[in-house]
C-alpha cells in the first residue's frame, strides 16, 4: 500500500501538469459552444456544485491515492500467489511483470477499444452503456489474460516455453480483436472538436497510467525484495518453491 500510495503521488504529478491543461481547455471549448447557443446570453448558467480548483486538486488527489491504496493491497496478493509460480524470477522481476500485466490488461487494451474522452465529447444519454462495457472490457481482458498465462503453462511441456507462450499469446490477441469487432463502438467526437486536443488529451491520461504503474512495479519490487532479505538475513532473496 505504500508503493501504491508513492506511484499515486507520482500519477497526481503527471496528471496535474499534463493532463489538467487539456482538461481546461476542453472545459473552455464547451462553454464556449454553450454560450453560443444560447445566443451570447449569460442567463441559465448553473453553479458547479464542486468548484474547478478543487476538482483538479483535491479531487484528483483523493482519488489517485485511493486508487493507489486499493491497488496495493491487491498487488500484494497477486504478488504473493505469482512469486516463484510463473518462473524463476525475483522479487522485482515478478513485481515488474505484474505492474506491465495489470498496465496492459486494465488500462491499455479497455483504452484501445473505449479510449477516453475529455468534457465536450461524448453523448450524456450514452454515458452509462459507455462505462459498462469499459468496465466489461476490462473483465474480458483479465480474464482472457489469466486463460492465456493457464494455457501456456500447460502447453510449455509439449511445445517448449518459447512455443508455448507465442501460442498463449496470439489466443490472447485472438480473442480480444474478436472482442473489439462484436462490441459495440461509439463515435461522438464531434467535427468542431480540435483533433489536437482530443490526441493530447487521451495521450496525457495513458501517461498518467503508464506513470502509475512503472512507479509502482518498480517501488514495490524494490520493497518487497528489501523486505525479503532482510527476513531470510542474506545478501539475496530466496525464492521459496510454491507447494501444490
């Protein structure tokens, strides 16, 4: 949870500087379309219930370091599973591999299907279809992870864990392009919309992802290998063989 919370912070830094520009401006493109629909007139404009300020600071932060919190704990857990089952590697290396696998299958591959949008783009009436089959996305994408990693263990004895994992992994990507082709897709960028800013602004949310999660496989592999030898009290961590 403490690397959670650190690769958080770090999320925060880029999000702030990076992305919350893109967000502004977008914001701005909005009001502005707004403003001249309604004819140049100023009435009928409603308070934000949560000022903007707030919004791109303490909001972001809260929710950037809870995500951080959450995620650690859940890390751990998948940590303490994989160290040692999915091969000969050490603390960072399983750490590492765990951070890229959750970076790919959460973020990366839901992204590629259902990118996000900044404000001014996208239909209200289709917010929540639009969030349930991200979120699905993101189920098919872990659970398709999961079959490949099963499938390549079982065939690596046959095929060799060369062979085995090009076969694991073209099933993988198999079955998400299949995935992409039957799900529905949306498009509501409308024509007024600088492409620039949308471009920048999808860019800026997989850095602020791909900030995260580098951070953290690499402050929580340092951690937990710390960790490790100072228990077993050597110069090197020992990879316990998992029973069962």
């Amino acid at each position: 949870m403490i690397a959670g919370v650190i690769a958080g912070a770090l999320a925060l830094a880029v999000a702030y500087f990076l992305g919350e520009s893109q967000v502004d401006a977008a914001i701005a493109l909005e009001e502005a379309h707004s403003h001249a629909a309604h004819g140049g007139g100023g009435g009928g404009e409603e308070e934000d219930l949560v000022s903007r300020t707030m919004q791109a600071t303490g909001g972001l932060a809260t929710a950037l370091l809870v995500f951080g919190v959450a995620v650690g704990g859940i890390a751990a857990l998948v940590f303490a599973y994989a160290l040692g089952r999915i091969g000969s590697f050490g603390p960072r290396a399983t750490a590492a591999l765990i951070a890229g696998a959750a970076l790919l299958t959460v973020y990366v591959v839901p992204f590629l299907k259902y990118p996000a949008n900044p404000p001014a783009v996208g239909d209200p009436d289709t917010i929540g279809k639009r969030t349930t089959l991200f979120f699905l996305m993101v189920a098919l994408s872990l659970l398709l992870a999961v079959a490949a990693v099963i499938i390549g263990k079982r065939l690596a004895p046959g095929l060799g864990n060369w062979n085995a994992t090009i076969v694991a992994v073209a099933g993988f990507v198999l079955a998400i392009g299949l995935a992409y082709a039957f799900l529905p897709s949306f498009d509501e960028v409308g024509k007024d919309f600088p492409a620039s800013l949308l471009w920048k602004f999808r860019l800026s949310t997989l850095a602020v992802q791909t900030t995260f999660w580098a951070g953290f496989g690499l402050i929580f592999g340092y951690l937990t290998e710390r960790l490790l030898v100072s228990a077993n009290g050597a110069d090197s961590p020992r990879v316990a063989t998992p029973v069962g």
